[in-house]
C-alpha cells in the first residue's frame, strides 16, 4: 500500500504540478526537452493561450487553440515519459476539434470518448482525427503534416491541391472498406500512382511512399491529412 500511495502522490505532482508549469513557463523545460532557442520562444508565446479545466490525480482536461494543443500534447508525452521512467506507465488521451460554441459539458464528453478509444485501441496513444495513433509513430507524422502544409502552400503542379488531398482520402477509405485478406485492398495503389501523374517528380516521389500500406503515413492519413488542412484553413 506504501508503494501505491507513493506512485499516487507522485502522478499527482505531474499531473497538477509539471503540467500546469509546462503551460504556463514553457521556457523552464528547454533543456528537458531538448528545444531551440527559437522554438522554446515560440512555445513561450503559445503554451500560456492554453487553459486548464482539470489537472490532478492521474486526470487532465485542457482547452485551447487546436493546433497548440496537439504540439502540447506531444511535449507532453515526452516530459510525463521522462518523468515516470516506467514503460508500463502508459497516457492515453483524447482530441476534438469542436466550435467554440459548444457546452463544456457536452465538450467532456466527447472528450471523454475520444479518451476511451485510445484505450481501447491499445492505450498509450493519441485519439485524433477519428484515428487513435501510438505517441511514437504520432511523432513520425508531424513530418508529413509540414511536408503536405508546404505542398499545399506551393502552386501549380509544384505543390498538391485540397482536391486532390480529399482524393487521396477517398482512396484510403476505399481500401479500409475491403478485408484484410482481399486483394482488392491494394487496388488504391495503381488510383494513386494515375492520380499523381501531373504532380512534379519530387513530389510524385514523396506521396508515392503511400504505396506502402503498412507505413504509418498510410494507415495514418486521415490524421496528418487533415491536420494538414486545417492548418491552411
């Protein structure tokens, strides 16, 4: 029982403690979490915009602008990773993208329910998108999300259009519709090598890696996609 009480005491000290000072004086973790100076700058500026509804126990319930959020919730991660030492401390969260305008109790819900699937997707993840993503492969995608942002900020067949993005997802649902064991699954692959066929040889390339389904940027597109997107909203 000693144990247990030491390992509560110490979750509530991160929960109520590291996180509210990770929000409020980013600056205090850059050499924790192995920022820039540029970068521990820029967080110093957009962590405070975010607001604490909940922190304690083993519990967390944040608002704020989206796109701070999920960076939050990465450096999160990696401070409550540092901070437990123990693989088998895992954190599962939940994100929604919602109006402003919506209830805060009907906002805990839907949080609460993106909360549940990452847990049952196998805990130690993210729900996001509709997708509940491992923290580590989460990283991984941050990579395509700015790749695909500078792709669609580009013109002419230099970059990639909202068109052909949403396309791109088409086809991803079109191959999650299939078994696993049907070889129609695959079917996207040809889609998407005709539907690239105008775009520039370097980025054909790179949007090519998606032939790979097993890639996390494949089984993932709904979720850098999207964020992606909504970043140039």
């Amino acid at each position: 029982p000693s144990r247990i009480a030491s390992l509560s005491r110490m979750l509530e000290l991160f929960f109520a403690g590291e996180v509210l000072e990770l929000i409020r004086n980013p600056n205090t973790y850059q050499k924790r979490l192995g920022w820039d100076e540029a970068t521990a700058r820029e967080k110093a500026r957009r962590y405070p915009l975010i607001y604490s509804v909940y922190a304690g126990g083993d519990d967390l319930f944040l608002l704020g602008p989206w796109d701070v959020l999920l960076e939050f919730a990465l450096d999160l991660e990696q401070l409550y990773r540092a901070f437990t030492g123990h693989p088998g401390l895992t954190l599962s969260g939940g994100f929604v993208l919602v109006n402003p305008s919506l209830p805060i109790p009907l906002l805990a819900e839907a949080v609460q329910e993106a909360e549940q699937a990452a847990k049952a997707a196998g805990r130690d993840r993210l729900h996001l998108f509709g997708q509940s993503v491992p923290w580590a492969k989460l990283r991984g995608l941050v990579d395509w999300v700015r790749s695909f942002r500078q792709h669609l900020q580009a013109e002419g067949k230099e970059g990639m259009t909202s068109a052909l993005a949403y396309r791109l997802l088409r086809l991803w649902r079109q191959h999650q519709r299939y078994p696993q064991d049907d070889p129609a699954r695959m079917r996207y692959k040809p889609l998407l090598a005709y539907a690239l066929r105008e775009r520039q040889p370097e980025v054909r390339e790179h949007y090519l890696h998606l032939t790979d389904h097993q890639s996390p940027a494949w089984q993932y597109l709904p979720v850098w996609l999207q964020w992606g997107l909504y970043l140039e909203r």
